[in-house]
C-alpha cells in the first residue's frame, strides 16, 4: 500500500525529503513517521496510516516531493528483512589461519567505528560522516530517538566538536611538511535555509529599516529572578526567565506606540489591538520564530510554559507551519550566543523587531556616583515607512522603563 504525502499547511503544495527514518525491510507501526520533510518553514514527520513493513522508498533524500503523491511503500503484515537489533549469530569455530588473521592489528588507516555505529545513520548522513572520517558518537543526535540529521553533523563540524576517526594518525600526518591545507566543501542549502535567505533579502529589499539603540539596567529584573525563581518553579514547572519579562514590557510598549504593532499591505496601514509576538528559538535545520498567540493575554507563567515549549518541540523538529505563520512582532535574543550588539532584520510584513543581547556589567553613573552594573543593549529595528524615529525612540524607552522597574508591568504604567 502506498503512504501518501498529506496536506502541510496553507499554500505549501510541494516539500523536500529531509531524512528516512525508517529503511527499506524495517517493521513500521501504525503512525510511526517513516520520514521527515522540509518546507518552507519547518520540517515534517509523514506517519504510516497502517502498520506493516516498509517495502520501497519511492524517492530519495533531496527530491522534491508534491503534496498528495505516494512516497513509499509498505506490505501489511509482511516480515522484516532487516533490523538495527539484530543478534549476531553464533561465530564458528576458526582455524589456525583465520585465528591468525584475525589476532593481527588492523591496519592504522582503518576507521575505529564499528559498522552498528553506522546502523540509525541515514544515507545523507553517513555520506557526510564518512566524507569527514567523523566518530557518529562524538555528535549528539537530535532526531527521533536521538538519531543523527544533516543538521546535527554539519552543527558540530562547525562548532568544532566533532571527533575525527583516527585523530592521532590525522594528526601525525598533518604534522607532516605537506603545505597548507586549502580544502573546499559544498553543501546544499536546506529547503528551510533557502526560505531564511530569501525573505531576510527581501525585507531589505522593501522595507525602510533604521535602527534605534539603547541599555537596559537589568539589576531590578535579576533580582526579582532569584527573589522568586524557586517559588515560580515550585508553583508553575517553569523556570522564570529573562524573556517572559521583555515579552510583558513589550505588550506594554506596543499599547503605548500602536505602530510599532501595526502593517503595511498595499496602500492601507493595518494596526492590530492584539500582540502575536513571535519569539525567535533555534533548531537544527536554523532560527524559527513560532508565535505566541495574544501576548497581551498571557501571565508571566503562561509565557514561559508557552516559550518552553517552543524551545523544546523546535529541537525535535515537532513545530508545526501554523504556530509560525502570522505575528505582528518579534523578539530575537542573539544574547544567548554571546553577542553584545546587532541590528536586527524585520521579519515581514511585521513593523519591527527587539533585539536582545547578553548581559554584561559595566560601569554607569547612577547619581553622581559611577557604580557597576549588569547592563544589555537593546536595538529596534524598524519600518521607516510606517514607524517614525519618535515612535521608536518612544517604544523603547518605554520597554526601558518597565524593565528597570518591574512594577509597571504589574499596574500596566
């Protein structure tokens, strides 16, 4: 019987397959994804309506695929042919030879991985960990039952922490006086990638984006985190975090600056009176922005269940394309990675962007007296087209101000 691609989301009529997750001859369940799709947005997990065992795989890894064709094939009722927890059988008895053979040590140049390390890999995987001699052990795998993806691998060869088969014979070999090493890699964009750079491009492209900067003294905010964290947590299940407070400041500027929170489509302004905040998190296939539905609703501890869960379903590539279609703003946090400044890029057809960055203390004036303090720097990216640089200017002040003094966030001031 044939697994049918079923409807993504609005608009999206084709996709890119990303990762089998399961191999030809492997038992499936019924609703066990069997493979994982890109769009536009996010990747996809395709589930069997049916139990039975998978048969044909009816397109590669990197085909395009429309919505409504057969993708693969699966016998109700059939027997594995394969299986990753397979036995071993029973070795045979040896002879002198082979026992000799197989006492010798294995040539240097062999990978010290062993063939089961390779079993869960899928084809795109293991062409990129063979192509870069890596240890699979060395990666952590963030795919269903902890699998490795394309995207886990080419993480960690940036990162610089994937381990290399063989390190110590690599490293004796470069040693050598072989000249400088002047290698190339091309690796295809992913469908998700290809959509990050065409609409950033085009954001620049259309909108009249300035920038406005400034700091935040964040001494209120992280006292009031260590005062309640365990209470908050003990009540709640959630850790109290820095974003919960810059999504209420920002619902609170949003009322105070409605342009800030408002679109252009066409010749007409449209302002919105609710906040759909979209909160940047990262996953393997890149940054994705799910959206929390009328920020201006939510309770501090609503807003962190809710980023939580974003955070957690991102990294198992479980976010579906409706949590990120929409939004009237975004908060993107580049300060998690350590960065002390950036200008943020509108995400269309939104007004502006918050950027946050890392906490770092620094010397101020505070009546007359230089004192230290944690400070960040804020930056709002905006349309100039719509948001004036009064506006802007205002908006952030305003986020300023709840945040150095959380209160205003509770009297709504």
């Amino acid at each position: 019987m044939d697994i049918i691609i079923p409807p993504l989301g609005e608009s999206i009529v084709d996709a890119t397959v990303g990762q089998w997750l399961k191999q030809v001859g492997e038992t499936v369940a019924a609703d066990e994804p069997i493979v994982s799709l890109e769009t536009d947005k996010v990747a996809v997990e395709v589930p069997s309506p049916f139990a039975g065992v998978l048969t044909e795989h009816l397109f590669q890894e990197g085909d395009t695929v429309e919505v409504g064709a057969a993708i693969a094939r699966i016998e109700e009722g059939g027997e594995a042919t394969v299986s990753a927890t397979k036995p071993a059988e029973p070795a045979k008895a040896a002879t002198p030879a082979a026992a000799a053979a197989a006492a010798a040590p294995a040539p240097a140049s062999a990978p010290s991985a062993t063939p089961a390390q390779y079993t869960a890999l899928s084809p795109a995987v293991r062409r990129l960990v063979e192509d870069y001699n890596l240890d699979p052990a060395s990666i952590t795998g963030t795919g269903k039952d902890a699998r490795l993806t394309k995207g886990d691998v080419l993480a960690a060869i940036e990162a610089g922490t994937a381990k290399v088969q063989g390190a110590a014979t690599t490293a004796a070999a470069e040693a050598a006086p072989s000249g400088p090493s002047r290698r190339e890699e091309r690796v295809r964009m992913t469908r998700i990638r290809q959509t990050i750079a065409r609409r950033l491009k085009e954001a620049q492209d259309t909108a009249a984006i300035l920038t406005t900067f400034n700091d935040v003294d964040m001494s209120a905010v992280m006292e009031a985190r260590t005062r309640y964290k365990d209470l908050f947590d003990k009540k709640h299940g959630v850790r109290l975090g820095f974003m919960s407070f810059f999504v209420q400041a920002s619902v609170l500027a949003l009322k105070d600056v409605p342009a800030v929170n408002a679109g252009i489509e066409g010749d007409e302004i449209v302002y919105h009176d609710y906040a759909d905040i979209g909160v940047a998190v990262s996953s393997p296939t890149g940054l994705v922005v799910p959206i929390l539905r009328n920020a201006e609703s939510l309770s501090f501890a609503e807003t962190e269940l809710a980023i939580a869960d974003f955070g957690r379903r991102a990294r198992d590539g479980k976010l579906t394309l409706p949590e990120m279609q929409g939004g009237t703003f975004t908060i993107s946090n580049g300060g998690v990675f350590g960065s002390l400044l950036s200008t943020p890029i509108l995400n269309p057809p939104q007004s502006a962007v918050l950027g946050m960055h890392r906490i770092e203390e620094r010397p101020v004036v505070v009546n007359g007296q230089i004192v230290v303090r944690p400070m960040m720097y804020l930056a709002v990216s905006y349309d100039h087209r719509l948001v004036d640089g009064r506006e802007a200017v205002t908006f952030l002040v305003r986020i300023k101000e709840a945040l150095e003094d959380p209160m205003r966030l509770l009297i709504d001031l």
